[in-house]
C-alpha cells in the first residue's frame, strides 16, 4: 500500500514530530535552562537571573530551529518566521528589562493583539490567518478562513484571559511551566476541534496533518 511507481506521485515525508520539535523544541530549551540556573529559595529577583539566561537560549534555539527547518524541510513557514521574530523581539526586550512583570504580561499583549487584528479583520470580512495559513490550508474556501480567523481571534483572547488568572494565581516558576502542561495541550485540543469545520469547508484530508503542523504563535 506504500509501495510507488514511476507514475505515481511521491508521497509526503511523514515529519509532524520534527515539525512539533521545531515549534516546541526552543520552548523545552527555555524551561531546561531556567530550570538549571534557578535558586533553590526563589524570589521574583533571584529568578530574574535564571530568565535571562534561559531567554537568551530560547533565542539561540529558535534561530536554529528556523535553519534546521530550512535545511530540512527547504523552506521556511512565514508562521516560523513570525513566531522566531516575536521570540528575538520580545526576548530582547525582556533582557533589557529584566522585569518578572514584563515577562508574564508579555504572553496576555501577545494574545490580545492577535486575537483582536484577527476578529477585526473578520469584522471587515478580511481572512487576515490565510496570510500565514494558506500554504498549509489548500482547498479551504473563504467562509472557512473566515470562521478559522474568528475562531482563533476568540481563542486566543481566551489565553489572554487565562495567562492573567495564572500568574495571579501562582508562582512565578508554576506560571512557567503552565505553558507546558496548560497553554500547549490546550493549543493542541483546539486545533483538533477546528478540523471537522475545516473539512466542511474544503480542507483536503490529506492536509490534516498540516492543520497541526502550523499554529499560530502560542508558545511565547
């Protein structure tokens, strides 16, 4: 059944675990780090110290990431590329800053924004995801990048939500790991909750794969 011939079409490499690697892998590197330089008896500034050197490796991983993703696969996702931005940008700022605060308000800025450019552009009746999307999305109509936008506009300002009941809540080190256990299996659940309305609206089965192969940011 796996079997091709001259005239059949090669089949696509089957590389979902290399691409979750290279969009969750600098994530894992960040917490690794942290977790290695982190005081025994933290405090909000002890911590600050252990942050910024996980921050710097979590740059260093997603820059690499993006090469291994282009040497690999031959190209690069603008979803990478916007994701690898965000993470040198803000990972930036956070080493200039040296803030705990920053550090977690920066996810809720991240989310909100994204959650209120993608409901406006669906308000205007604008698919502003297919920008991102549309290479892993073939055969979606335009009511579907639609719904898609909007769902993932209300999605993402649930996280907002959410990242702000979390870091009331616990400590800084817990908030840490909660994008881990919460914000990623979360992602995921979501993701595989889209594909049945995807599929109404013209997703290729074959492409199911992709669905989850390129999210929207959620990891920083």
């Amino acid at each position: 059944m796996n079997e091709t011939t001259p005239t059949t079409i090669e089949a696509k490499p089957k590389t979902g675990w290399l691409n979750i690697l290279v969009d969750y892998g600098p994530l894992l590197v960040f917490l690794g780090v942290y977790k290695f330089y982190a005081p025994d008896d933290p405090g909000p500034l002890g911590e600050i110290a252990a942050v910024i050197y996980g921050t710097i490796a979590f740059m260093v991983a997603a820059v690499v990431a993006l090469a291994f993703s282009k040497w690999k696969f031959g190209k690069i996702s603008p979803m990478l590329m916007l994701s690898t931005a965000l993470i040198v940008g803000f990972g930036a700022l956070t080493i200039w800053l040296r803030d705990p605060d920053f550090i977690q308000v920066k996810p809720t800025a991240i989310y909100t924004f994204f959650g209120v450019v993608l409901l406006v552009g669906y308000a205007r009746g604008r698919a502003l995801l297919q920008i991102l999307l549309e290479a892993a999305f073939e055969g979606l109509d335009r009511q579907g990048w639609l719904k898609l936008s909007r769902n993932w506009g209300v999605f993402f300002l649930a996280l907002a939500v959410l990242n702000e009941v979390l870091r009331a809540q616990l400590s800084f080190e817990s908030w840490l790991w909660a994008k881990i256990w919460v914000f990623m299996p979360l992602s995921f659940l979501f993701t595989f909750s889209q594909i049945p309305m995807l599929l109404r609206h013209g997703l290729a089965l074959d492409d199911r794969d992709e669905v989850l192969k390129d999210q929207p940011p959620t990891g920083e």
